[in-house]
C-alpha cells in the first residue's frame, strides 16, 4: 500500500498582455506562483484588500511550456504506476477557456499540440513493446456527463440520433460500496491507432459549445478511462489498473458571461458539479468529518476511488491571468491547495488468473464426477424419469409415510432426479391433506350482522356442565384465598406503618424475578410453565406463596450463577467464531499462495515459500486458540447444564409443595361457604311469612345476593386499607334486617362488574320493601 497526497500542477495560458500581474519563484523541491493585484483607485484611498498571493506546487508550466514537458512531468510517472498495477487519475481544473481541453486533449491543428491522452496511448504501446516477458491488454471507454446524466461518447448511434434518445449511462453499486457504469461500452485497442481512433470519435461526439469567453467551450465533463491489464508469462497473477484522464468543463460567471437559454441551463449544471466537487475536497481535507458527499454528483461518485480512495491522483489547475480573469485563477489556485492536502491509499490491484482457476475448478468437477460415477456402478444420472420410476417411487413414499417406525427411511439412491421427485410428491400430498381439512363457514340468517358470533350450546352434554361448574366453584376458591391473603397482607402492612414513615410501594412484588436470565433460560424456564398453567389468581397466590418461600434464597443463587456462566459462554462464543473466521481467511491466503507456487514451480524453494511457511505456522497457532476456547466452552455447557436441572429440580418441588397449600385453603374456603349457606338458609326460613312482595324475590336468588355482597364487601373492605390517601376508611357495609332504613340508604359501593352490580342492587331494592311491608301501619 502506497499513501500519499494528490500531486499539484499549474499551467499559465499564454497571453499578449504586455503587463505582467504573477511571478514565479523555482525552487528544488517546488515552485512558488504570486499574484499581484493592484488596487482600483475608484474604490477610495482606505482600501484594506490583500496585493500579493502566494501559491505552492510540484511544479508550475509558464506560457512557453510545451505540451511534451507537460506530459513528461505529470502524465509519464502517473503511467509508469499503472503499468505497476496501481490506479491512476489526471484532472484538469479551471475556468473555462483557461487551457484544459488543450492540456488533456490537444489542439486539431499541429501534430506537437497532442495532448496528454493521445501522447499517453503513444507511450503505453511503446512500454508494451518494451517489455515482452508480459502480456499486455488495452481496453478503452469515453464517458461524457452532461446536465447530470451520463453518456456513452462511443456509442455508435451518437452520430445519427439526438442526445436525449441515447441510452442514459446509470450508476450501480454493488456490496463492497464499488461503482459500476450501466449502459458504458468498453473496446478493445489492440494497437495504437485502435486506441487513437476511439479518440477521435468520442471528441467528435462531445457537447461543444460558443461562449463569450470560448469560442469553442466544452458543456460537459469528459472521462477518457484506459483499462490495462498485465501478466507475465509463466505466472498465476495478473495485474489489472485503469487510468482515468478527465477534462472538466469550466467554471464561469453569468454575470461575465451574459449567458442564457440552453447556454444558462448548461452553465447552471457545470457549476453545481464543481460546487459538488468543492464540497468533496473540503469533506475529505478535514480530519474529523466522518461523511464525504460522493453521491451529491454523478462526476464525485465516478471519481470516488480517485478522491481520497484506491488511486494515484494528479491535479492540473489552469490559469488565465489576464485582469479581468484573476480573481478566477486565485479561486482556481485556492482549490488546489485544498486538492493538495488529500491522502490517497493505493494499492496494488492483483488477483489470480480465472482462466488458471476455471480450468481448475474445472478438472475437480471431472474427477469428482468420476469417482461419483465409480461410487454408482456407473450409472448415469441424465434424462427425465421413466413412468416405471416414478410408479416405483410413489410406492415407496406411501409406504414411507404408512410406516409407523420413526426409524425408517426412505432410500431412493444418489440421483437427484429422485430426490427431488419424491420431495415433490410429498409437497403435493401435504397440500391435499391442508385443503381436506380446511372447514367452511357455516352460513346465517340474511339478517345477522357480521361481527356477531352465535354460539349454539345444545351440544354440551351433563358431563360438560359439570366441568363448567366445576370451574366456576375453582374460581370461587381462587377469590377467597385471594381474600384471606390480603388480610395477612393488611395485617402486616398495619404492623409496617407503625414503625415507618411511609408504607412501602410494593406490597405484593415479587422477589424472584427471571428477567435477570438469559434469554435461552427465560423461554422455556419452568416457573413460566407452571404460571402459563394457572389462572390469574392462583399466579397471584403462586407469587405470594413463593416470596416466603424457605428454599427460594437457593433459587435465587443459582439463577444468578447460570446468568454469569451465560455471560462467559457468550464471550467464549465471539473468541471461537473470531478464530473461525481468521482461519477461514488464513486458509484462504494459503490456497493463493500454493497457486502461485504451484504455478512458478518454486514449491520447494524454501527462499520463496517463506511466507507460505509463515501462514501456515499463523494457522496453527489460531487452531490452538480454537481448541482450547472450545474445551472451556464444552466445560462450561456441563455446568450450565448442571446449574439448570438444580433449578428446575428446586421449582418442582416449589409447584408440589404449592398445590398442597392450594388443596389445604380450599378444603378450608369450602368448610366456610358451608357455614355461610347455612346461615342464609336460616335467615330465609325466619322471614318466609313476609308478604307476596317478598315472595316475588326465588330463594336461590337471594342466597347468591347474599353471598355475592358479603364476598364482595369483604373484598372491597380489605382493598380499602392499601389506599393509602384514605388507610382508616372503611366501606359502608349492608345491614342486617334489624336496622332501620335511614341506615340502609347508605351509599353502596359497587363492583364494577354488571352482572353483580344487578343483583347487588335487585337485592338492596327487594329489601327496602320487605323493611317497609314490616312496618306497622297508621
């Protein structure tokens, strides 16, 4: 890898101004331009703007430079890397008509006025034939950007149809963030006047244009790539690298210009480019920016690699310095100086030869053929099946899926025809068998809205009621411990208050909590099992239950030992997989390396083979590593392994030891819903005299009237002490009979839930008119 910055040049047009406004000062190592500007007398006699400029560059071209040192100080080195496999790039930069198409291109009219592309076709062909122990090939394409959209200059319907019904060349990017031009042909040029004729008939397609400042102004960016290839003879590697030489429209000024129309339109495109471009150079020389805009433009993301990337780069600016274009040669010069603080990274571009590769690959496929085709008694596996094979194979999968030994196979031989048949087979079966099952809506009455669901109940036979009221008498259960537990929990809570300031916030959290666990062990961990089992009211007792739980400290410590063993397993997971990927790289180096070897039959040269030697021995140490993190990680899987039956062995026994508590406070609930039936039915038979009002009221009724209020009164009665806004109030209670009326218009704090609200509030209203049938008359 090579770094270094973007080489600068400078070139002053030449100009029959007598005065001159620069001098140059040559140096060894750089010349020094200045710029003189003299100040306008019109503008006063307090006038503070700068009189001199000083500008650095690797070397600087007076207006008597010819072409042939141009190219000798800038082009031949930038030559002499891509014929070494680096990438390289040549740009001229300035306003328009200060000399880059004749720098890069050339004029038409002397043959001494070649420019730097054809003087650089010349020059390759002649290091081609200078070097005849390699192969070289050349290849070439024109692309031509104008108003924002790309063009191939070589297209050969550019002559005979308008621009704007050529195919438009698009940008594509692939994985690595590498730019590919769609719709831009490549030719070869197998010789020089190949190459110069390609030239020429891209130039004659360009976008050219008269301006006030050019009588023959190009409206486009242009990008001349030359593509070379190189190999020597007798070697596995070839070298590939491209030579970009762009010649950049100019910069102007509408203001000088006067331009409008299409001229405008043009001018508009060119200096947003360059602004794009602008914007590029001061993103790439600032150390801390983190995004560079390539994609603002199609000219920045074609010259990505060129700026700041995986390329050699040289910058030409041009300079006018007449007067009245000064101003414009010191913005040029500024430009270059940012130019000039940009660091590219070449590399070499080499890769092996696919044609060496191919064939390669190629023998591999014919003797693994071979020895498949040993491996099958020399049958041959080409062709369609015949109806005898495909009869023979439906038979055998029938019988494979009849079969009920999860052991059994289905065997059809290593033909991939058959494989593939019997999959198939077996696709078609599975989709019959889903369309069977598939059951159809039955239809309603014309008159049913849609998101209506009636549920037709006829079908639920004794035994189903039976579990359904089995069911509700759980749920009752369920309620009544719930109630009991909160009245533990009021008790404690009162004892709590007494000694602190203010009550705790979570009463009834839990403190075994599996959110600390890996995730691996919180998705099949047995606690949610067990909860995902219960209704919400015994996962409510279960948390409880489990919080006072004598063995839960050893829970707990072992889930907190399983989550640092997964913490570590993971760590030990990222070291293997780093090991495993270098190793793959590793090996991957290696094969190149014993190709190269291979094909320079120095296999055996222990001075060449030293780095294969050195890869190798890299490769072992990393297996090592591998080894050893994999025993640690086998070792761990144990403990994990150990830790996790512990837990699971713990919460077990925590679900046995639950469900015999659960089975005591039922048996307990149930004695006590004993007693209460008892009561009511006696408070019935003590008012069955009371009049027809009262008998309108069934005596089931009542006794579930009674025996919701009284639950729900409890409830709510317990649920008022942990509002701790209002901790001393209590809920108004229903009366017995004995008390009078103005005690039984209390307000009554209702449930919630409709259905008990009803028969809450049936109950209270029949019983108003029980009292005042009972009260003696006036």
């Amino acid at each position: 890898m090579v770094k270094q910055t973007i080489q600068i040049f400078c070139r002053i047009k030449p100009t029959k101004a007598k005065k001159s406004l620069y001098e140059i000062d040559c140096k060894d190592s750089s010349d020094i331009i200045t710029f003189s500007v003299p100040k306008d007398v019109s503008e006063g006699f307090i006038n503070n703007k700068k009189e001199e400029y000083k500008f650095k560059f690797e070397r600087i071209f007076n207006q008597d430079t010819i072409q042939d040192d141009v190219f000798k100080q800038v082009a031949e080195p930038v030559i002499e890397n891509v014929l070494s496999g680096y990438n390289g790039t040549i740009f001229a930069y300035g306003q328009t008509g200060s000399g880059k198409t004749f720098t890069i291109t050339g004029g038409p009219e002397k043959y001494t006025d070649r420019g730097i592309i054809p003087r650089s076709i010349s020059y390759f062909f002649e290091m081609f034939s200078k070097k005849p122990e390699y192969s070289f090939t050349m290849h070439i394409s024109y692309l031509e950007i104008y108003n924002e959209n790309g063009y191939d200059l070589l297209d050969p319907q550019h002559q005979v149809s308008k621009l704007e019904d050529l195919p438009k060349v698009t940008l594509m990017e692939d994985e690595d963030n590498n730019i590919h031009l769609k719709n831009l042909s490549i030719h070869p040029a197998n010789n020089e006047e190949e190459a110069l004729n390609l030239l020429f008939l891209g130039d004659t397609n360009r976008m050219i244009a008269e301006t006030p400042m050019n009588q023959a102004s190009t409206r486009s960016h242009c990008i001349f790539t030359l593509h070379i290839t190189a190999r020597e003879t007798g070697s596995a590697t070839i070298r590939k690298a491209k030579l970009h030489l762009v010649d950049l429209a100019g910069s102007e000024r509408i203001g000088k210009t006067n331009a409008n129309g299409i001229l405008l339109t043009e001018a508009k495109y060119i200096n947003l480019s360059l602004h794009y471009l602008e914007q590029v150079i001061v993103a790439l020389a600032e150390k801390n920016r983190t995004h560079v805009p390539y994609r603002n433009s199609m000219m920045t993301s074609v010259l990505r690699d060129s700026l700041g990337g995986n390329c050699m780069t040289t910058m030409i600016a041009t300079c006018s310095i007449e007067k009245k274009n000064l101003d414009e040669s010191i913005s040029t010069c500024r430009f270059a100086q940012r130019v000039a603080m940009i660091k590219n990274e070449a590399i070499v571009n080499e890769e092996l030869d696919p044609r060496l590769v191919i064939n390669r690959l190629k023998r591999e496929v014919e003797e693994l053929k071979n020895q498949l085709s040993i491996a099958n008694n020399g049958e041959a596996f080409d062709g369609d099946l015949s109806q005898d094979e495909i009869e023979k194979l439906k038979i055998l999968t029938l019988r494979y899926l009849e079969d009920r030994d999860n052991d059994s196979s289905l065997n059809v031989g290593a033909d991939m025809r058959k494989i593939n048949f019997c999959f198939k087979l077996l696709k078609d079966m599975y989709i019959q068998l889903l369309a069977k099952s598939k059951i159809a809506p039955v239809p309603g009455p014309s008159n049913q809205p849609a998101n209506v669901t009636i549920i037709d109940a006829s079908h639920y036979d004794s035994k189903e009621l039976k579990d359904l009221k089995d069911t509700l008498r759980q749920r009752d259960n369920e309620i009544s411990i719930l109630v009991n537990m909160l009245k533990k929990e009021k008790k404690k809570f009162e004892d709590l208050m007494q000694g602190l300031l203010k009550p705790p916030v979570h009463v009834l959290s839990s403190s075994g909590s599996n959110d600390d666990l890996p995730k691996e062990f919180n998705k099949n961990h047995p606690k949610r099992q067990i909860l995902q089992n219960m209704s919400l009211g015994r996962q409510e007792a279960f948390e409880i239950f489990k919080r006072d739980y004598v063995g839960n400290q050893e829970i707990e410590e072992q889930k907190k030992f399983l989550k640092k063993s997964y913490a570590e397993a993971k760590m030990l997971g990222e070291l293997i997989n780093t090991a495993r990927t270098k190793l793959q790289h590793l090996k991957s180096k290696s094969e190149q390396i014993y190709l190269k070897l291979e094909a320079t039959n120095s296999l055996n040269d222990p001075r060449q083979n030293s780095e294969y030697e050195s890869t190798r021995k890299t490769m072992e140490f990393e297996k090592e590593n591998y080894r050893e993190n994999f025993e640690k990680l086998k070792n761990l899987k144990t403990q994990i392994e150990h830790a996790q039956y512990l837990i699971e062995k713990s919460q077990v026994k925590l679900q046995k030891d639950f469900e015999i508590w659960w089975t005591e406070q039922c048996e307990l609930n149930e004695q006590k819903q004993q007693r209460l039936l008892g009561n009511d039915q006696s408070r019935v038979e003590s008012i069955s005299s009371i009049p027809s009002t009262a008998n309108s009221l069934s005596t089931s009724s009542r006794i579930n009237s009674s025996t919701n209020t009284t639950l729900t009164n409890s409830y709510q009665n317990e649920k008022s002490v942990f509002d701790y806004g209002d901790s001393h109030r209590k809920l108004p209670q229903i009366e017995s009979e004995g008390k009078t009326s103005a005690a039984s218009n209390q307000k009554i704090n209702l449930t919630g839930d409709s259905e008990i609200d009803a028969d809450i509030t049936a109950f209270i209203n029949a019983r108003k008119r029980i009292i005042n049938q009972m009260k003696p008359k006036n």
